[in-house]
C-alpha cells in the first residue's frame, strides 16, 4: 500500500522547471545617454539582459560629422563614436554581471574593444564578461549591407575576435550566425538552414589554423546562432530541431567534435519584423505571440534568448511601452504558464518528424551545392541571386492571394486602431540630437591627447596590413581616445572598400506572366519616348534594408523597363550624377532608416541645381503621413510605405509618370 504521508509531500512538492530564456527587447535610440536611461527602466521592468542597436553610421564605421551620415545619427540604434559613448551607454550599469549582446558587424572589433575599456574602467574582471557580438559580415553581403571591407579580411577580423575571446574573455560569445536578416531577405528555410550553417563552417575553417587542435572544440562551442522565426510556426519550430541536429552533425563529422556539450545548438532570437504590417497594425501582437511559439515551445530547440520585436515597428520607433508590451509576453509565457515544466512536447510526433527530415534533407542538399562552389564565400553572389528571387516568388505570391495576409489583402476593412492617436503610435527623434552628438563629437576629439591617437593608429594598421590580431591594438586605440570613424579608416586603408552583389540581373527578362498589360505600356510610351523607358533606382544614406529597392527594380526589369541600380549606400551627389548619365525618365529612392526627409531634400535640391528639375522621384520607405506631405511639398511625385505591396499598381505609376502624353495632358 501506498504511504498517505508519502503521496501527500509528492504531491504538493513543486514540479521541477528550467530556467526560463534571457528576456531582452532590442534597444538604443538618440544619445547613450537616452539609451542608458532605456536600458536601466526596462531591466527594473524585468528585463534580464542586454540587446544593443547601433546607429547606421557606428554600424558602418563612420563618424557622426561624415557627409554620409547626415541623417542617419541616432535613428536607427545608439550611435557610439568613441569611449566616453560607450561609458555613458553602460553609466550604472555593472557589466560584470549583466549579460550584452551587440548587433554589429564590420566595426564588431572596434565595439568590442570599447565594451571591454569600459568595463575595465568600471573595475570589472574581463574574463567574467558574459555577451555576444554579432560578427557576421557574410550575411551582410547578402542581406543586411552594413560591411566595409572585402569578404576576406572580413573573415579574418571575425576570426581574430573569436581568438582574442577565448583567450581573454572566455565567457564571451565572439560571433553570432546570423540567419534572422537571410529570411527577412526572402530565404526559405531551407534556404536560412543552408546559408547559416555554410557561414559557421566558413569561420571555423578559418578559426581551425589559429588554435591547438585540442582546443578547436571548445573555441567551436563559442560560436552561437541568431535565428528568425516566422508566422508559419509549425514549419519554423521543425526548422529549429533540424538546425540542432545539423549543427550536432556537422560539428561531429566534418570537424570531428567529440563532445557533445561543445555540439550544442545555442541561438537568441528576435522573431519575423519582415511579416508585420503597417496595415490594422494591432494584427501584429498576435504574429509576435505565435513567433515566439515557435522557438520556445519545443524544449530541444528551445531558444537561449528572446528579444521581440513591438507591435508598431512596421509605423517607426517604437516607444518605450510599446517594447515594455512586448516584454510582457514573454513574462507571461515564461512565468505565468506551465510550459518550463515540461520535456520536449514533440518528440516522437510523426508531422514534426518528417517534416525535420524533409527540411534537413533541403538543407543538405544546398550545402553540397555551396561546399561545390568553394564554400560561402566563393558563393556570396549565387546565394544573393537566390534571395532575392525567393523574395519575388514570395511577394508574388502576396499579391496573387495565394498567402493570405490578414488585413492586407484579405479582410482590408477594419476599424481604426486607437493605439494610433496622439503621438501617431510612435516614437521620433528630435532632430536636434545630429547636431548635439556632432558637438560631443568635436570636444572628445579637441581634449584627447593627439599624440597618443596617432601612436596608436599607427599600431591599429601596422597590425591590420601584417595580418596580426587586431583586438589587442583596437583595445589600445579605445582607451587613446581613438573614435569609430578613424578605426575603420584604418581598416579602409588596409583592405579596400567593398560593393556587395545585389542580386538583380539586368537585361531581358522571361518573368513575363500577368505582365503583358505593363509590358505593353511600356513599349508604347518607349516608343513616345523614343528610347527605352529609363528607370534609375537609388538608395541614398547608409541604409542597407535592400529587399525594396530590389523588389522594384526586378518588377521593373520583368514589365521592359532599362533599369539601373547600383545597391547600397549613395550619397545624394551620385544619384544625381547617374540620373544626369543615365538619362533616367524616373528618379526611385528607397529609405526605410527614417531619414527621408534630410536625404530627399538634399537630393531634390542638387536635382534642381543639376537642371534636372523635370524628372520625377518617387520615395519609398517607413513614412508617417505627415512626412509623406513633406516630401510631396519638396516635389516628390509618388510616396510609398509598406502598405503598398502591390508592385504592379507602382509600375503603372512610374509608366504614367514617364509618359510625355501624360505630361502633355497636366
């Protein structure tokens, strides 16, 4: 018989639960000093680490006063131009017990080496920092464009922070496989399985050389995964247990990993921004919640952290209580349900099973065709090719009816949200803050000690051109007062700028179906013309969100039209300049940054002056009513946001644009 006394203590103990995953939102907006105010409410919010969003400009080494970065200071991230920058970023904040995670990439040394004088300067034991550093200049090429240099000495900056790290901050993940940005950019999840895992095996073919054989293993266990997930959650979850398993494999077969804690699949998350929808923008709570099923349901592929996007990301900035919304619900999932008390819900599901199988056999598959080209880095532009047409496949299908979008473009008609009154339902920054940040700027430099910034540049591109590691020298820049700018000027010089692939094929085109109306329009007002109707796309600023510009350039390319798009990273100037040697009939701008109005009126204005006041521009990007009436005061014909999904509706309108009988008509 059963003892009463024995049942009763079972019976009441607590069912043993894991330890729920680190609860972070991606943060960082104007000043360090804003952000650090952010970051110290949302961890007394609860929040239990660190995500860091830099500026574009600190993204792609720039300083705040670069011609590049007019506009861009403090919009998209935090924008850190030296150490005081970063002091101020972490002000009260003991960052030897908080755990910090970095989106960076092409200055991800540079922001490492800040991080780590800064917390020398707070007293803290560097071998006890616990973070990660994104680090993946490879998906930067293909996806999210904030690279500066060469696809090789990119690999070996990432392999010389991988190095240092698990020699001196052993606890400290030194790069973060970025797939999040490869679904954002169209990739199918074989595709993102593929394209992630070929990264990894191209930085430990390249991090192999640099360490004793017995270490390799651990050095390998370092490495961790920064995964989308996506609206299709079931298909998502299956993705996550098939990275597990391929990851597991690889690391055992093809680098002869032994140990199974070093073969460990360890991924953060922030799930699908690319799916949320300017339209009944309140629709977008529900797509975060069944995301964030997706990677924290299955206890095998379970993520290590969550970071959420908010509701109205698809508007602009979210506010501090739009990210506090978005905390909420992964305390409530993590906290308040009974999921953590559970073992893997999955196991043994015949569905789950076979279609692991089905997205790991895919995977496979387009790695042998990667490996045959000679690995990820011989293959960057096949893999942007294959992007961007798993993009147009997927906007096609959007528009076709074929995937439903709730509230896009089916069930349109709703009532208006008023989580939209007021402020608009977002945050904007003072545009003040460019000219504040620039100030500070010009006083670090004026009181540092000049002679010790020279030295240790010197020493910074001596290390670069010589192939030693470059953390060592970037730490001793930090501490010089060495800023971002001239860190990656440094870089420049020694390796070279870079173009990325963008993935656009120009001339005739055999993606003719549903088109023949548009095509026809275009060959008639051609031949009103007397020349191929010329449509020159642009993407001014730093911005490197590219599916846009892409997308309307290969639409355009597929109904007759000569385009010409030259990627990422324009100034005004050169836009103008290829208007003018083009001879381009319509002028298309893509900016989803939120510095339209400084960049567009630049570009209008040298238009002007150019003589070349006729052509008509059309802007597309995240853009507030308000701002939309800006920019059709400076002059600009069109004006286009996320809502506008149907690209063929835009063609029409650039047809109309160009067309002399239209003009005429006016």
């Amino acid at each position: 018989m059963s003892d009463p006394k024995t049942d009763h203590k079972d019976a009441s103990a607590a069912p043993k639960t894991d330890r729920p995953w680190l609860i972070r939102t991606y943060a960082g907006h104007s000043t360090a000093a804003a952000s650090n105010a952010l970051y110290r409410a949302n961890l007394a919010k609860g929040q239990t680490g660190l995500s860091v969003a830099f500026d574009l400009p600190t993204q792609t080494g720039y300083d705040s006063d670069h011609v590049l970065s007019r506009g861009e200071v403090g919009k998209v991230g935090v924008p850190v131009s030296h150490l005081g920058d970063m002091r101020m970023l972490f002000k009260d904040i003991p960052l030897e017990q908080m755990n910090t995670s970095m989106t960076i990439n092409a200055t991800a040394p540079w922001l490492l080496a800040l991080y780590i004088a800064a917390a020398e300067e707070q007293g803290a034991d560097v071998s006890k920092l616990q973070g990660t550093v994104q680090n993946d200049l490879i998906k930067e090429y293909l996806s999210r464009g904030t690279y500066i240099c060469p696809p090789a000495p990119s690999l070996r900056m990432i392999a010389d922070v991988a190095e240092y790290c698990y020699t001196n901050v052993p606890k400290w993940n030194p790069m973060n496989v970025c797939s999040y940005h490869l679904q954002e950019a169209g990739a199918t999840p074989e595709q993102e399985l593929a394209f992630a895992l070929a990264t990894a095996t191209a930085v430990l073919d390249a991090l192999k050389p640099r360490v004793p054989a017995e270490d390799f293993p651990a050095l390998a266990g370092r490495i961790s995964f920064f995964v989308n997930a996506g609206i299709r959650f079931v298909t998502e979850m299956c993705k996550m247990r098939a990275f597990v398993d391929l990851w597991d494999e690889i690391l055992e077969t093809r680098y002869g990993v032994q140990d199974p804690k070093y073969r460990r699949f360890r991924y953060g998350v922030q799930v699908n921004s690319l799916g949320l929808t300017e339209q009944q923008p309140e629709n977008n709570v529900y797509r975060i919640l069944i995301e964030m099923l997706a990677v924290t349901l299955s206890k095998k592929a379970r993520a290590r952290a969550v970071q959420l996007p908010a509701w109205n990301e698809a508007l602009g900035l979210p506010r501090p209580w739009d990210q506090q919304w978005s905390m909420r619900m992964q305390q409530i999932l993590a906290y308040e349900t009974d999921l953590l008390e559970f073992d893997d819900l999955f196991d043994g599901n015949p569905a789950v099973d076979a279609k692991v199988e089905m997205l790991k056999d895919g995977a496979r598959a387009e790695l042998a065709n990667l490996d045959g080209m000679g690995g990820a880095i011989s293959a960057i532009d096949y893999m942007k090719g294959r992007l961007v047409e798993s993009n147009a496949e997927r906007l096609g299908r959007i528009e076709a009816g074929e995937t439903v979008v709730v509230g896009v473009n089916k069930w349109q008609q709703g009532e208006p949200s008023p989580l939209m009154t007021g402020d608009g339902g977002i945050m904007v920054v003072d545009p003040a803050v460019e000219a504040e940040q620039i100030d500070r700027l010009n006083q670090w430099r004026a009181e540092r000690d000049e002679s010790a910034v020279k030295a240790a540049l010197a020493d910074l591109r001596a290390a670069s051109a010589e192939g030693r590691n470059v953390m060592e020298p970037s730490i001793a820049a930090a501490k010089a007062g060495v800023t971002t700018g001239e860190w990656a000027a440094q870089m420049r010089a020694v390796h070279g700028e870079y173009r990325g692939p963008t993935g656009v094929a120009t001339g005739q085109s055999n993606k003719t179906e549903g088109l023949d109306d548009l095509r026809s329009a275009v060959d008639a007002v051609s031949d009103r013309l007397g020349r191929r109707l010329k449509f020159l796309v642009g993407k001014p600023g730093l911005d490197g969100h590219s599916n846009g510009a892409e997308q309307i350039a290969v639409r355009a390319r597929d109904c007759g039209m000569d385009i010409s798009y030259e990627g990422i990273r324009l100034t005004p100037a050169e836009i103008v300049e290829a208007a003018q040697k083009d001879r381009a009939h319509v002028v298309g701008l893509s900016i989803l940054s939120g510095s339209h109005i400084p960049l567009v009126e630049d570009l209008m204005t040298q238009m002007r002056e150019a003589g070349l006041g006729h052509i008509p521009v059309i802007v597309g990007g995240i853009i507030p009513d308000d701002d939309a009436a800006r920019l059709s005061a400076m002059g600009v014909a069109r004006v286009y946001t996320p809502k506008d999904f149907e690209l063929n509706v835009i063609m029409g309108d650039i047809v109309t644009l160009a067309d002399p009988e239209a003009v005429a008509a006016e």
